[in-house]
C-alpha cells in the first residue's frame, strides 16, 4: 500500500495525520492527566474496528483535520505551553511516522514534556522497537485472552499473541510507574483493561497473565466505564452497561493478584469526572 500515492488500507488512513482534536485531558489516570491535564492529541482511525468503540466518531469515521508535520510539532508544542504534564498520543500507531517528524521538529522548537503512548497495544515488534528512547510512558490496553472475542468484537483476531508480545517490550523498555514528588507520571506502563459485560471470565484471564506474563509490580487500570455505543446497540452480550455486581467481582480478582498499583474505576462513577486516584484500592 502506497498511502503518498493515495491508497488507504483497513485504518483508511492516508499520507497525513489527521487530528480530531487536542487539549488539556483530565480523564486518564491521575498520574497522567494530574492537575493540568494530560496533553491529548486524537489521531482519527484506528489499527481495529471494536464493536463497543467508545471513539468511534472520529477512530472509525473520517473526522479531523488532516495536519503536515510542521502543523503537529505546533501543536505538540502548544500543549507545552498550556501547562499540560504530558503529551498523550491517542491511536497514534497508523500516523507513527508523521508524530515521529512532528516530535522531532518540535524538540528544536524546546519541546520537552514526557511522552505517553496510549495504544490499544495492536502493533507489530517493528514499532515497539522504533519508540525505544522517544516514549516515556506507555497507556497500553489488554483487552482480550480469548482470540474468539478479539475477532468477533474488534477485527483482529491475532490480537491476543499480538497484544502480549507488545506488552512485554513495553515493560522491557520502560518498567515500573515512576512518578515524581508531585505524583505525575514520569516513566513507565499502565496496562489497562475494560471489563465487557457477560465476560467475566475473560477478564479474569487477561488479568492472570498480566500477573504471571508481565509483573503483579505493573500498573493495572481495572476499568469499568463500558456502555454500549457504536455498534453494540441491540448487541446480544454488549448491548447493556456493565453492572456494579460485574465490575464489583473482577476487582475482587484485581486485588487477590496483589497488583504493586491498581487504579480503579466503577461503574457508578461519573466518569470522566470522578477520578481520585492512588495505590492499592482507590478508585478513578
């Protein structure tokens, strides 16, 4: 595929990076968004196609506005200047090359915030590899243990042996949340993962091997925002919320994995706004 050319494949990216929106975020994880928010930037398209997207307005529809990368250093470097704490790239990995000559341009301009890369954790070794010293923080999901779901729910079904080898070089390359005196994430991974109604037991798995394939000393995010959206309406298993009972029950088995960090977030809380934040136990 030849996107200079005009070609798009399954993300139907093209030859620039298009951009749905950015600004200071205060809906991630207190370490990374603090009190100045996290600097977002939300890249349209997506590697996937997830049934439930909670995106899907601009990860699987062609909105934003497509951006050189001169036009994205500035912005990277305007997020600096609002006093955000990070710079938070949100499904970045179809436009990596373009965010790799944008970051560059704007280190000569002075940029110099921690980087965050939130990926579903969709991505081959190639690009792992090539974040090695630009990437401070990974916000990667674990979303699956059974491939089965991973093809029936978001197109992708060598997601799980994907995911798992992605995670573990993230961990390799970045290792153990470390914050600074004032809690904001300066290196590290997060995993997260959404627990899918009607799928305890999948949750309990990808939990599991987190444990025994990563570290129970990585940063888990247990979240419990799900509501149907996008093409789960009317949809047999996720055409409801999660239910307190369900989210109540993965936490339980959260905890008994003695997680180092887990961040949680019920499903009766008023998300994004509802985010406190801590060690062992807190809710987000």
């Amino acid at each position: 595929m030849n996107r200079a050319s005009g070609e798009r494949g399954y993300c139907r990216a093209g030859a620039l990076a298009r951009v749905f929106r950015f600004g200071p975020h205060g809906g991630e994880e207190p370490p990374i968004s603090g009190t100045g928010g996290s600097g977002t930037v939300f890249f349209a398209h997506c590697t996937m196609s997830c049934v439930f997207c909670q995106n899907y307005r601009f990860s699987q529809q062609d909105r934003g506005k497509e951006v050189s990368a001169d036009e994205l250093s500035e912005v990277f470097l305007s997020l600096q200047t609002a006093g955000c704490h990070n710079l938070n790239l949100v499904t970045p990995t179809h436009f990596l090359p373009q965010i790799l000559e944008g970051l560059k341009m704007a280190f000569s301009g002075g940029f110099g915030l921690p980087i965050v890369y939130n990926t579903s954790s969709y991505e081959n070794m190639d690009t792992i590899e090539s974040l090695e010293g630009v990437v401070d923080i990974y916000l990667a999901d674990a979303r699956y243990a059974d491939e089965r779901l991973a093809r029936e729910y978001s197109g992708a079904a060598d997601y799980v042996v994907r995911s798992r080898e992605a995670l573990k070089a993230m961990w390799d390359h970045s290792g153990q949340l470390e914050l600074d005196g004032e809690g904001i994430a300066r290196k590290g991974l997060i995993i997260r993962h959404l627990v899918l109604p009607g799928h305890l037991k999948d949750t309990r798995r990808v939990l599991e091997w987190i444990a025994k394939g990563i570290s129970t000393d990585v940063a888990v995010s247990l979240m419990g925002q799900y509501r149907p959206m996008h093409r789960a309406y009317g949809h047999r298993t996720l055409g409801r919320r999660l239910s307190l009972k369900e989210y109540d029950e993965a936490l339980r088995f959260a905890r008994s994995l003695d997680f180092e960090t887990l961040f949680v977030q019920r499903p009766d809380s008023d998300f994004p706004a509802d985010l406190l934040g801590e060690k062992m136990g807190s809710s987000w």
